[in-house]
C-alpha cells in the first residue's frame, strides 16, 4: 500500500530591504504609490492571490516594519504571517529570512521558499505556478528572460574612459528576474557553506548556490518582459502606466441565486439610464431584485451636466429607500470634427457631459456610498491610451475618467468606498450609431454583454481597477482581460477603437 507523502509548505518571502535612494525618493521605493497603491501591496496581493502560495513573509527596511504592517491590516491579507527587518545588505536580508523560515519546522522537514524583490509589483501568476511547479524536480530555481540588448564587456584604462573587452553569444545570455525559488534545505546549506568564505558577497541567491553549490542544478524558469524591477525614475513612471494600460477581469458570479442574493433589496442609482449600456444595465440589475433609479435626459428629463438635478436624484432615492448602494453614470456624448473647426457650445457640451458631470455624480455620491461601502462606476473609452484624430474632446475626456478613477478610489478607501471604469471596445450603441452610422454586423460588442460585466463589476470588491470588455472572448460575449500580457497587446488594438 502506497503512503501518500505530503506537498511541502510554500512560501514567498517579500525582499524589500531597499531605500529608493537610487530613485531620489526620501521613502523606500517599496512604499512608493503606483496606481494608488504602494508597490508593495500590489506585490503581496499577487501572491495572496496565488493558488500555490500558502504563506508570505516580508524583509522590510530597517524602520519602516509599522508601514507594511498597516498595508497588510488595512488590505486584509490572510497569508503574511511575519514582518520582519531585513539586513544591511542582501545576504544578511536572506540569512534573516532562512532562520525565520526555519522556526516551527520539524526535524526533517522541508519546505518551498520563493523570494521575490518586493519592486517587482508586476509578477504574474503564471511565473510563480511555474517556480512552484519546478521545485517538485529540482531544489534551485531562477526566472530569466532573453537579452534584446548586444551584452558588452568593458575595461577603464584611467582617464581615456572605458573599452570594450569582449561581446559575448546574445543568444545564450539572459537578464536575471525574482522570483528565485529554493528548497530551504538547499538554500540554507548554500548559506552555510557560504559563511566559511571571508569574501563572501552576493547580489542574489541563485548565485550562491551556483558558487557554494556547484552540484546543485539551477533550472531556468520563463519569466516576462513586463516583470520589471522598479530602480530608476522612468521605472516609477512606466510601471504606473502600466497598471493604468492593464485590466482586470471581473469575477463572474456563480449562477442566478448569486446575482439574487446580492442585488435584492440594494439601490442602484444609473445615470445615462434612458437606452444602451445604462438601460441594460437597470433591466438587468431590477431582473435580480434591485430597486434601481435610471435617469437620462429623454426618460426622467435629468441632465447629468446640472449639480442641481444630480443632487437631486440621488436625494430622491436615498429618501425611498434608505440607501443607496451604487451609483453608474454611463452618460456621455460623441461629437465628431476637428477641434479648430467646433464651436464654443460643441466644446463646453463635451467637458459638462463628459467631465464635469462624472465629477459632480461623484462629489454628490459620496456621503451615500460612504454609508453602504459602495461603488462609484464609471465609464472609458477604448482611445483613452491614444487621442484619435476628429474625436480629441472624446478621447481626452476619457482618459480623464480613468485617472479619476484611480485617484477617487485612493481619496475613498479608508471609507470603504470602491471606484472603478469600464473599458468597452467598440459597442453597439445609439450613440455611437448617431456618430459613425451603421457598421457591418457582428463587428461591435452587445451593450447587453457590457451590462453583464458591469453587474459583476459592482457586486465585486475590486477597487481602482480599469476593467476592458472585448468582443473576442466566448464568455457572456465580452472578453475580460487576463494580465498584463493584454495590456501590452491591447494598445495596439485600440487603434481604431472609440
């Protein structure tokens, strides 16, 4: 009879020992805010959310232990069991982490450890189910990707500067990346070997047990281009672009009680309820037992770009109800020309529509989310990364409702307050049929498939987040992106998006 043996405990231990100072900054880089939250807790929240993960530690930067611990408390993180010091270099960092990781264990026993630089905020999960996966055929793990740059080798010869020495094979070089993933026993054995040797010093642990471990194969796991390391100042700025480029995919609910029993008795407030998206929405929420308020110009008389009438319609409903659980503005309009060739009226109607009234929605929704932890849901254009020609009060517009959205959703979430966008790719609206005519069949998105996501999109505890919806995926009709790979890809293909 075969015993069954027991997978080893994973665990990722956070390495955020650095300082920023190469970034200029006065606080270590790890609690720099990217996309309205540090790069530490978009770290740990890729590998809370990692299947393969069952526990994380962190090495944080001498004095700033309290820092981490709030950002842990604050996003309820359930797999961070320590918050530790890390050292004054890397390898006193990692020694700390190996006797931590030590503490419990049972003669014997042994377990998976991945350490992964705590300013790589954009690690996806397909890399640490990889690491993971490897360690069950070998005990050393890097992730690496192939060199796009000729790797030179240069000598300084005193004031004349430096000179190249050798240009090694591109094909065989690659750049390191984090995770690196270690049985402890090996990585500790490396350690141990290590601090027999005076000179001892190293700026990873794959390269300690390389040296200090010679038999010891090192497997080379794939990594990715976008799993950048946050170092200089253009990182800071392209890994936030990054994060406002890439979507997130709404966690469908599982069946129609699901959607039932988290709609009924709740108040949805739909600005731009009168037809399209907005309109879809509303049947489809009062189908699940919502008492929904859909407002538009041309079925409540409401004009989203009047304070007054905003106002108003939400106190309407807060009075008949009670509450008030989310508010959507799907409101908007599309005016094709060229700037220099539109009028002053043209103009101002775009900013009011468009801008204005999504900010005023939000400054009046407040207090009523506030009271029901609630969530503001706004409303993008697939030409927010790139103005079009023809349509830049639009696409400007557009682009603004993103950047409201990250940064209302950072103002709100000590009040528990969610904000998030919805990206559709070109949809099946009258609005945009007024503006472009009819399109070939099958070319657009249903306004029904973006109604659907945008229910799933309230009833989730996303935050921040900007949310595409594409035609291609076979799901409800609307592709919902995956990671960054799609955030990457999907610049180009919103090219001839609207």
């Amino acid at each position: 009879m075969s015993q069954h043996i027991a997978k080893p405990r994973t665990t990722a231990v956070i390495l955020a020992g650095g300082t920023g100072q190469r970034v200029g900054l006065s606080i270590p880089k790890q609690l720099l805010k990217i996309a309205g939250k540090a790069v530490i807790e978009h770290t740990l929240t890729t590998f809370e959310n990692a299947d393969s993960i069952d526990d994380i530690i962190v090495l944080m930067a001498p004095g700033y232990v309290p820092d981490v611990e709030k950002i842990v408390a604050k996003a309820g993180f359930t797999k961070v069991r320590k918050i530790i010091e890390g050292g004054s270099t890397r390898n006193e960092t990692t020694e700390r982490a190996i006797e931590a990781l030590g503490e419990g264990l049972a003669e014997g026993e042994d377990r998976n450890v991945l350490f992964h630089d705590a300013v790589r905020p954009l690690l996806s999960q397909r890399v640490i189910t990889d690491c993971v996966a490897a360690l069950e055929r070998y005990h050393a793990v890097d992730v690496a990707i192939p060199s796009a740059d000729t790797i030179i080798v240069t000598r300084t010869h005193g004031e004349d500067g430096e000179f190249i020495t050798e240009i090694p094979d591109r094909s065989r070089l690659r750049r390191g990346q984090t995770p690196q993933a270690f049985k402890l026993s090996t990585i500790r054995r490396a350690y141990e070997v290590a601090a027999g040797d005076p000179n001892f010093q190293a700026t990873d642990d794959c390269s300690v047990v390389l040296k200090y471990l010679p038999d010891v194969p090192i497997h080379v796991v794939a990594g990715d281009e976008y799993n950048m390391k946050v170092t200089q100042p253009v990182d800071v700025f392209i890994a936030d672009k990054l994060f406002q480029l890439a979507s997130t995919a709404a966690p469908e609910q599982v069946g129609e009680e699901a959607y039932r029993e988290l709609l009924s008795g709740k108040t949805i407030v739909i600005f731009g309820g009168s037809y399209g998206i907005g309109k879809d929405i509303a049947e489809l929420a009062e189908s699940y037992g919502a008492k929904v308020y859909a407002l538009g110009r041309s079925t409540t008389g409401t004009h989203v770009e009047n304070p007054e009438e905003v106002d108003d319609a939400l106190s309407k409903a807060y009075a008949e109800t009670g509450r008030i659980d989310h508010v959507v503005n799907t409101a908007g309009v599309l005016r094709i020309g060229k700037l220099a060739e539109t009028d002053n009226a043209t103009i101002e109607e775009a900013l009011k529509v468009n801008y204005l009234a999504p900010v005023q929605i939000a400054r009046s929704a407040y207090k009523y989310l506030a009271e029901t932890k609630g969530q503001l849901l706004l409303y993008t254009s697939s030409s927010y990364t790139r103005g079009r020609a023809e349509y830049s009060l639009y696409s400007s517009t557009k682009a603004a409702m993103v950047n409201l959205t990250q940064a209302l959703s950072d103002e709100w979430a000590g009040d528990g307050v969610r904000v998030n966008c919805i990206n559709p790719e070109r949809t099946a609206t009258p609005m945009r049929t007024k503006a472009f005519g009819q399109e070939p069949a099958g070319s657009l998105l249903s306004s029904e498939a973006v109604a659907r996501t945008s229910l799933d999109v309230l009833l989730s505890e996303l935050t921040g987040h900007v949310i595409d919806v594409r035609q291609q995926d076979p799901t409800a009709g609307a592709a919902k992106a995956t990671g960054f790979e799609h955030a990457l890809a999907s610049v180009l293909d919103r090219q001839d998006g609207v």
